[in-house]
C-alpha cells in the first residue's frame, strides 16, 4: 500500500559503493534521495525536525518565565511562536537542517558499520545570534531587507554522537560536521599535477574537523540541556550526564576510548553523474585529524523546497543559497 511508513534507508539510498580504504581509517558514502518516496517521508522528517527544535522552544520560553505546556500558551503570549522556519533566515534553516539530518544518519545509516551511535541532544538553543535577532523584531519589527537579516550560523560542533556500552560509560565519540547548500562553490586552483578544482565547503568541512582533541569541546552543552529534562521526558538523561561527565578526565574515561570524525555533505546539484565532490580512494587533502574518517554525500533533488517544507517556511522564495 502507498501509505505504509518508509523509513529513511528507503528515502536515502546508496547509489555507489560504500567505498573503504584497506585500513578501515577512512569510508565514503554516497546517497541519493529517491524523489518518488518524498512525499512519504515529509511526515516523519518534519516530525523529526520538530522535535529537534522542542528543547530550543522550551528554552525561549522558560527564560520568559512561560509555562511551558505549549497548550496553555495563546500565540501572541508565546514568545517561541513561528521558530525556527518564521524566524530563522532560510539561510540558517539549511544549517539548521543540515544538523538534523546528520543526526539521523548517526542513528539509522551506521556509520563506520557501527549501528549503536546515539545523538543525546541538539545544540539549537545556542544560537545567540538568533536569540538577539527576536530580541530586535520584538522592539522595532522585521526588517524589509532579507539580505539585511542574514545572521551567522551557529558556532560550535553540529553533531555530537556516542556508543555507551552496558556500564553505561561511553566508548566512543563521533564528531559529526555537517554541510546543506544547494550547490557548493568551486575555485580552481595550481596544483602541482596541474590545475586543481577546489570546492569551498568541503575543504573548510575537513579542515574543521581536523581538530586535535579527543573529548567534544561542546560536552558541557550537552549536559547543561539534559539537565533540563524530567526523567519521563528522557529516560536516559542522568545515565547520559554522569557517563558525559567522566569523559572530562582522562583516568575516569573507560580504556580503549577513541574519538570519530564524519563529514556529511548535503546537496540540490549533481557535480556529474557518478562522480562525488568529495574523494573516495582517500580522505580530503585538508583533513589532518589522523583519525577514522567517515564522508557521506548526500544528493536531494532541490533540497531547499524540502527545507522549506519541513519547517513551514513563510518567507520570500529567492533567498536560500
């Protein structure tokens, strides 16, 4: 039946080899969208959305001092009313969803064929740069200019995934960083074999992620948004807090702990048929991390319409890049 659930491996599928180098240090995926199962997977991907965004809404809110059973909170008494897809710039809104779908390839595609990653929170609350932005809309209302409403994206990691084993202590790190565009920008440059063709993002994705630490830098964030959930909420919350917090000191961590890298590239412009934007044979020339490896291109047909499906997306149709 054409309403059955499908889930995200039947939207997102391989369309090459899963390419691994002899070592194991370095994996490549290419998945592509299949556009005749869309529409059936909006509902679940906007369901998944919303929720990532929930702890974000519960934040705006509690600061104001609302309650925070949505129910009992009329819209113009909501000061988290429209976030994020009536008030983020869509610019950010592909950031935005750039995160969450990474966060679900941790959870559904296994990366480094390990299918225990889990993604304890999102990091959307600390947006600063949003939070200021309703502060200004509040006072003096929107501005007129999409372009003048540009903020930077969010600082920091974009994902953060870990395998807890049965002690519930966390053996491994996956430091995920993630990119959406609708296409990337290219640069030639003169290589020693010749012209070269540099593509921005990617080489900016690798670089980052080349960081030499072994523990999140965005770990007390974690904690600071688990705190704020009841045990009905999160089940596993405390469990996540104490084994997040033993990660702080190198004798409390269990032996063996290693940290992970993935970049996950996602795109609306094929570069060619079968090729990818990103090596396969090889990690990236600007990754330097030296540590396990793992590159996902993702292809979705005209990716900003699904962005601006998923989030409600109220504004001019011309402004996503």
């Amino acid at each position: 039946m054409t309403d059955e659930p499908i889930s995200f491996t039947d939207w997102l599928t391989d369309s090459l080899p899963v390419q691994e180098t002899p070592d194991k240090k370095y994996r490549h995926r290419r998945l592509d969208e299949n556009a005749a199962l869309r529409q059936r997977i909006l509902p679940r991907l906007k369901q998944v959305v919303f929720e990532a965004h929930e702890d974000a809404r519960r934040h705006i809110r509690d600061i104001e001092g609302v309650s925070l059973n949505p129910v009992e909170i009329s819209e113009g008494q909501d000061p988290a009313a429209g976030y994020p897809g009536q008030t983020v710039h869509t610019n950010n809104l592909m950031g935005y969803f750039g995160e969450v779908l990474t966060s679900i390839i941790c959870e559904e595609f296994a990366p480094f064929g390990d299918a225990r990653w889990e993604v304890p929170a999102y990091f959307f609350r600390f947006h600063y740069d949003e939070d200021r932005h309703r502060e200004q809309v509040e006072q003096i209302g929107k501005k007129t200019d999409p372009d003048e409403e540009i903020r930077p994206g969010r600082t920091g990691e974009d994902c953060l995934a870990f395998i807890m084993d049965e002690t519930d202590n966390i053996t491994h790190t996956l430091i995920c960083e993630a990119k959406c565009r609708t296409q990337h920008t290219e640069k030639k440059i003169q290589g020693k074999q010749g012209e070269v063709i540099i593509t921005t993002e990617v080489s900016e994705a690798h670089q980052k992620i080349s960081e030499r630490y072994l523990v999140p830098l965005d770990r007390p964030r974690i904690i600071e948004i688990l705190r704020d959930y009841s045990p009905q909420e999160k089940p596993k919350a405390s469990k996540w807090i104490t084994a997040l917090q033993k990660l702080r000191f190198e004798e409390q961590r269990v032996p063996g702990y290693q940290r992970f890298d993935l970049i996950c590239c996602i795109y609306g412009t094929i570069r060619r048929q079968g090729q990818t934007w990103i090596p396969r044979e090889a990690h990236h020339p600007a990754y330097k991390g030296g540590r396990f490896l793992e590159a996902i291109e993702i292809y979705i047909r005209d990716v900003k319409t699904v962005v601006r499906e998923v989030y409600d997306y109220q504004g001019p149709a011309d402004d996503l890049e």
